[in-house]
C-alpha cells in the first residue's frame, strides 16, 4: 500500500514497491537469521540482498536512481513485517532514498498512509487481518497488490496447555 500521489511524486520508489513480491521461503531466510542467529533485522536482510540479486534485479530494473529524496515506510513491530520492510528499505537506499522506517499499530499504518503522513507500507494481511482497516481506508490510499502469497496466520497451543480449539480456552 502506498499513499495517493507516490507515483507522480517519487516515481522510482513508486515502481519498486510495486514490482516488490516474494516467497514465504525468502521471508523465513531473513526472519530465521534474525531470531536465530541473533543478528539485527538490517544486517539479515542485506545478506538476503547479497544472496539473491536475481530477484532485486527483477525488481529494480528499467528504475532510474534518485538523489537526495527521502521516503517513509510504516510497519508493525511483527517478525514477518521487519523483514520485508528492511529489505525494501535497503534496496531503496540503494537507490538513492534517505529512508525513514516507523514502527506503529496497524490502524496507525493505515490512518497515516491515507493522510499521507507515511509512504508506504508493506503490512496489509489482506483479505482477513487488516480487513477492518481496508475497508476503513481503501478510497484515500493506492493498493498495489499481494508482496507475498500463501501465508496463513493462525493461533499456536503450547504443548502444556490440555485444550485442542480456541472454544476451550478459559473465560474470565
């Protein structure tokens, strides 16, 4: 999702988010290396960067570098959202942008975005986590579609806990 007007104003920045599309096996690569190995988001995702050029390339082509432009991109403080935005951020800064990463509440994300506070963002779990906020915001903001396919959110029960549905947790 990116804020109306992103495309006249920042053309490069614009195409990139657009053409930006992974897998859940790349996301997993940068997350893992962060949590796993304890190394910070940024660093993970520049040796993502590093190791699959092909796929920056495809995403970068036919862009024309910028000088001294700057960009704000939104995300949630979510382990999946840390590493696309890094990797989006440092290939943008590999293209000529200052760019500003702010971490916020997803309704936050979406409110700043349609009133062009942000520029972009990469956290839309669309159709069903952030549907509310969609549906609140979709006329004021540009919906450039799917970065990633297949992901599944869901709840995990820790072995410990003798329940097998949400329906049975307990109720204060």
């Amino acid at each position: 999702m990116v804020r109306e007007g992103l495309k006249k104003d920042k053309p490069a920045a614009y195409q990139l988010l657009d053409n930006f599309h992974w897998e859940i096996e790349d996301m997993n690569e940068v997350m893992a290396k962060a949590r796993e190995e304890d190394v910070e988001p940024e660093e993970a995702a520049l040796e993502w960067i590093e190791d699959n050029q092909d796929k920056v390339e495809d995403w970068t082509k036919d862009i024309e570098p910028v000088k001294n432009e700057s960009i704000e991109l939104a995300y949630v403080e979510w382990d999946t959202e840390v590493a696309s935005t890094n990797v989006v951020a440092l290939i943008l800064e590999d293209l000529g942008y200052d760019v500003t990463l702010t971490a916020v509440d997803m309704g936050v994300a979406f409110q700043a975005l349609s009133d062009k506070g942000i520029d972009g963002m990469l956290i839309a779990w669309l159709p069903v986590g952030a549907a509310s906020y969609y549906e609140k915001y979709k006329d004021d903001i540009v919906d450039l579609g799917p970065n990633l396919e297949g992901a599944q959110q869901g709840f995990v029960v820790p072995e410990y806990m003798d329940i097998d549905s949400i329906e049975e947790l307990p109720h204060k």
